[in-house]
C-alpha cells in the first residue's frame, strides 16, 4: 500500500460565527493527483491554508509526511510547492533575480538553480524573458514563473489552485503533462479548480466539497455510478443543488437584447 502523504481528521475551522469546515476528514497516498472541487465559498482555499500552516486557529489533526505541523516545526514545508490563486510577485525583479532567490532559500545552489531555472523557462517558452522585469510579462507568462517557482525544488507534495489560469491551449497541454509524469514518479498533487473538465481528465480522484464538508470523495468513475448524471460538470451541479444555470443564462441574455423604447 501507497505511502500516505497528508491525512486530516476532523479539520473545523470558523470565521467569527461562520463555520468554514465542518468536521473534514481525509487522506492522500503518495501519487494520487486529487481534483479538489467545489462552490465559491465552500472552504477549498482554507483547506489549503491551513496544510501549507498560513492559517491557523483550526481544530482537528492535520499531518503531512506523518508529521503534525500544529508543533511548531516547519521543516516539513521544505518537500512543499505551491501555486496560489492570486500571487504577488515582485515586479522589479527579473524571473533570474526572482527564481534564484527561491531555489536560495530552499538550500539550493545559486549556479545549479541558476541553470535549473532558465532551463526550465525554456522548455515552457519563455525563455527570451529570463532576463526582463517580471512588471513586462503577460498573465500567462507570470503563470508559468509561478509553475517553475513551485516545483524548482522538486517537492513531493505540491498544491495548486486554479494553475492554468492565464495559460495558452498548447501551454495547458504541458502542465497537463507535467502533472502525469510527476505523479507517475511518486510526487503527490492537491488540484483546486472550476474547470471542470480538466480536473475530470487530469485527476485520479476527485473531492468535493460543499458548506464546508465533503459531498464526494472517488475518481470520476466511482462519482459516475453513484449520480445520475453524465459529466463532472453535471455531477457538481446535481451535488451542490445547483440547476438554475439555464434559467439565468436565459434571463441575462433577455437582458442584454433589451432595446431603449
């Protein structure tokens, strides 16, 4: 049996008196791409705060690498990487400047993170700007700084939220890749997006979560045989009680064709 990486039991975290996660228990085992889903709200972003120990004030257990990261130790978060939904970079900076400091403080040579990271930059096509200001990039191309920033270190577990955002077809293509192979080489991979589709193909099983607790936890097949309908899309939307889409798109588009008398 697969090594487990993370494992959390009864996680409950509150806002004031708004309860955020309710009793969430799960485990990954070494490997495992996880697709984690759901609604705005639902506690996604949290889950994954309070793992990378950004937020705290949670009750329950939370380990990752069988180590309990409520003591104090961060050691842990060396074998880490993550692409958060909204970053800041540091503008003035060139990628050289900025994905030297990281592989820095991670304990890595600045000559051998140096070549790791144009490298890097290359093979995702954009290594022409290795040297330009991080203020002159394009979105997708501060999307790949942050890919290549996540994985420099070559980090067992990596967290990514909403990662292809910004991203290219051929460049989503890639990552999509990327993901497989570094699975397929034991590294362990948290996904949080609402593009269903690519979590449907990239994950080997799938978690989601609803007002803070998980409606459904398999791969897509297991989610497929215990709901009625067809896609992930579909199966989101039958799990979390939403069916007014059609309803809305067509009153907005009412809306919107809408002529001054």
């Amino acid at each position: 049996m697969e090594e487990v990486v993370l494992s959390i039991k009864n996680m409950k975290k509150d806002y004031g008196t708004k309860t955020v996660l309710d009793g969430v228990s799960l485990q990954v085992r070494r490997g495992e791409i996880i697709g984690y889903i759901g609604p705005n709200g639902a506690g996604k972003s949290t889950t994954v705060k309070i793992m990378l120990g950004i937020e705290h004030d949670y009750s329950g257990e939370v380990k990752l690498f069988d180590h309990d990261i409520s003591n104090g130790d961060v050691e842990y978060k060396r074998k880490i990487g993550y692409v958060p939904e909204i970053a800041e970079l540091y503008d003035n900076l060139t990628a050289h400047e900025y994905l030297t400091f990281i592989g820095e403080l991670y304990g890595l040579d600045f000559n051998f993170v140096d070549y790791k990271a144009k490298t890097l930059m290359e093979l995702f096509g954009v290594g022409e700007v290795y040297h330009s200001r991080i203020a002159s990039y394009s979105k997708g191309m501060r999307q790949k700084l942050l890919i290549i920033s996540s994985l420099l270190h070559d980090p067992e577990l990596l967290f990514f939220d909403e990662p292809i955002n910004g991203l290219d077809a051929n460049s989503v293509m890639i990552f999509k890749e990327i993901m497989s192979q570094l699975a397929d080489r034991g590294k362990t991979i948290f996904y949080s997006s609402h593009i269903m589709d690519v979590v449907e193909k990239i994950s080997s099983r799938i978690i989601l979560l609803n007002d803070g607790k998980i409606a459904a936890d398999g791969t897509f097949e297991d989610l497929s045989r215990e709901n009625t309908e067809g896609s992930l899309e579909q199966i989101f939307n039958q799990l979390t009680g939403f069916s007014e889409h059609k309803e809305l798109g067509s009153r907005f588009v009412s809306v919107v064709r809408e002529m001054e008398e």
